[in-house]
C-alpha cells in the first residue's frame, strides 16, 4: 500500500545549535517518508532565515524575539509580539495543513507550537539541553511527545511523554579518522603538531577568544596549533594576529565542521547542547566553557552532565582568561587523560538521533 505524504512544520532557530538538528531532522524525515513536504517557521532577522533556505527548505518568519535581561523596557512589546507571532503562526498552520509540528527551540518554536496545539495538530518537543527552558516547560503538558537528549529529564516534563532519542548532528562528523590528511592539507597544518580546535558556536563567544588571544604566545611555545572560530564580531582583531603566529588558522565560522573535527586533537568549546553532542560522536577531548548569559544556567548543567562521567573538563567563564591557556597545554601534554575523557565521551554519543525523532514524528501522525 502506498503510504500518504506527509506535511511538516518544524520551528525554531536564532542559533547553529536549533537550526543543523532541525534541518538534520528534516533530511531524517524525508529519507523514511519520501515525498514528505516541510515547511520552517522562524523569528525574522535571525539566523534561520538565512541558513534554513540554503539548506533547500522554505521559511515562514514571524516577528517575535526573546525576553531581555539586560533591558528590561525591551520587554514591554513583547506580549504583543506573542499574540501576534501566535496569531500569524495560525494563519501558516491553516494555510499548509500540517500533520504535525515539531519544536527544536528557539524563539519562534513557542508561538508555532502553541498555535500548533490549539488547533489540535499533533505536536512534539526536541529538547536539547539537560535543563529545559521556562517555554519548553509550559508546553510539556500540552504537545504528545518530548524528545530527550539526556536521561533524568521527568523531573521537568510528564515521565509517560518523554523519549530519550539524543540530539541530531551532522551526519558527515561520524567517521573522521579517514578524513584527517585531508583535513590536514585543508587547514595548512603540520602533521607533527598537536591540534585544538576553539568553537564558540556559531556566533562566537567573547571570553573564550580573549582567552585564546592571551594565550597565544603560550601556544606557539608549546608547539600548538589552532584552528581558531571566532564569530564575527571578533573575527577582526583575530585575523590580524594570524601574520605573527604562523600556528592559528582564523574563521569567522567554518563551514567545513568535519574537517575541523578531523583535524583536531583537543577541542575548547562552549557548553550549547549540539556542541556536546557532536563532541559525544567526535570522540574528542574537550574544555569546556559554559556560557553564564543564557537562561537557567543550562550551558553549566549541561557542561556537568560530562564532568560528572569523567568525559570533559570544564573552567567557569570568569576563570577562563587566567585558566584556559594552561588547562590546554596541560591536556595536550598529557596522552593519558586524552584518551580517558575521548572514551567517556564517546560512550555517551547516541549516533542515530535524528532517525529516532523522525520516527516518533511519524508515529503522531498515524496516531491522527
């Protein structure tokens, strides 16, 4: 019998980490559903509705933004915002008939799902940190399934709704070993140096690379070689340094994240929930740097999740300037300890998630 086709909406963004998981969740999808139509919703101005159309996929935006910690008068439009975001959201749900809706969080991911839930569309959550945000929250007593990436999570959602099925990840990091002469030549590096990549996601993070700047000197000591993201705002000042130390390699942003994968022996990373889970299938030995400005904390949960099964190490955002650099030549120096933190990590890495989630995506929609 010729299975139906199915629609989608799948919402979310503002960051790398909602938007690869939703896009590998798309590509998911339509592997087990061939014919499947998928439509993004997103907050306009952010970073979906770039990468999400480069990615194949049409967007719908909506005009909704965050709560503001630092300016608390921003905030005072938001609740028209909401109803407007939830109002719009409405209008696309009517328009493209969904058979269900899937939020990966991220600002737009709330009004969908609520516009989603009240017009009785199945709905299911993909929550990627260890400790979910305020909105996730809330809506767990509303969609029909939640989509873990750690165990333990019924402490926050109903136990009878949760799924653990880990976070997606680009499918091209999963076998690295096979492209590291490639990643080699790609990146100009000697292969006799040992290599750390720094990620500070995909809009880069401050401390991390005033760190790494006031350790440079250090590096070229030690014979360390980095291949250094930096975001764009730092972008600048870091690409200055690259004609002192011939040892850096200096990215704005990487587009080719299996070759700097590949390429590295040691990475230093933020604590955002795909960072970690890429590292997880990566295998690599990391230092991580939890981001203090995001909500709840959660970066520094989920940074502990790792510590706690001896698979990372971590320094706090406030001790990085005086830390990182020497926590760094310390773990490359150390072969021992490099190996002990890429076996734990890679024990924690759940290789098919994005598969696991289409499937109960799927599973909803038969359930109409």
């Amino acid at each position: 019998m010729q299975q139906r086709q199915l629609k989608i909406i799948i919402s979310g963004g503002g960051t790398g980490g909602h938007i690869f998981p939703a896009i590998a969740i798309a590509r998911a999808l339509e592997q087990m559903r061939p014919g499947t139509k998928i439509l993004f919703v997103g907050a306009n101005g952010r970073m979906e509705m770039e990468k999400v159309p480069a990615a194949g996929y049409r967007i719908e935006g909506l005009d909704i933004a965050g709560i503001s910690r630092s300016n608390m008068l921003k905030n005072i439009s938001l609740p028209a915002k909401v109803f407007k975001s939830v109002s719009k959201a409405k209008s696309i749900i009517s328009a493209f008939g969904p058979d269900a809706i899937i939020g990966v969080g991220g600002y737009a991911s709330g009004p969908t799902l609520w516009a989603g839930i009240r017009k009785k569309v199945p709905t299911l959550v993909q929550e990627q940190n260890s400790y979910p945000g305020i909105t996730n929250k809330i809506l767990s007593r509303y969609v029909k399934k939640i989509c873990v990436a750690y165990p333990g999570m019924e402490k926050f959602f109903p136990k009878d709704k949760i799924i653990v099925t880990g976070n997606p990840v680009r499918q091209d990091i999963t076998d690295l070993q096979s492209k590291r002469a490639e990643a080699l030549q790609y990146f100009k590096l000697n292969d006799a140096g040992t290599t750390v990549l720094v990620i500070g996601g995909s809009l880069g993070a401050r401390t991390i690379n005033e760190s790494i700047e006031h350790s440079l000197e250090l590096f070229a000591k030690n014979n360390i070689q980095l291949v250094w993201q930096t975001g764009k705002q730092y972008h600048a000042q870091a690409k200055a340094m690259e004609s002192k130390y011939s040892n850096i390699r200096v990215f704005d942003f990487i587009s080719k994240m299996d070759l700097a994968y590949a390429a590295a022996d040691v990475v230093v990373s933020r604590a955002g929930a795909i960072s970690l889970s890429e590292l997880c299938i990566t295998g690599l030995p990391s230092i991580l740097v939890p981001s203090p400005n995001v909500a709840e904390d959660h970066q520094t949960k989920n940074a502990m999740e790792l510590v706690n099964h001896d698979a990372a190490m971590m320094i706090k955002d406030a001790s990085a300037l005086n830390e990182l650099g020497n926590t760094v030549i310390e773990l490359t120096a150390n072969t021992e300890l490099r190996k002990k933190l890429s076996k734990n990590i890679s024990a924690l890495a759940i290789k098919d998630s994005a598969a696991r989630i289409a499937q109960e995506v799927i599973a909803l929609t038969e359930q109409k």
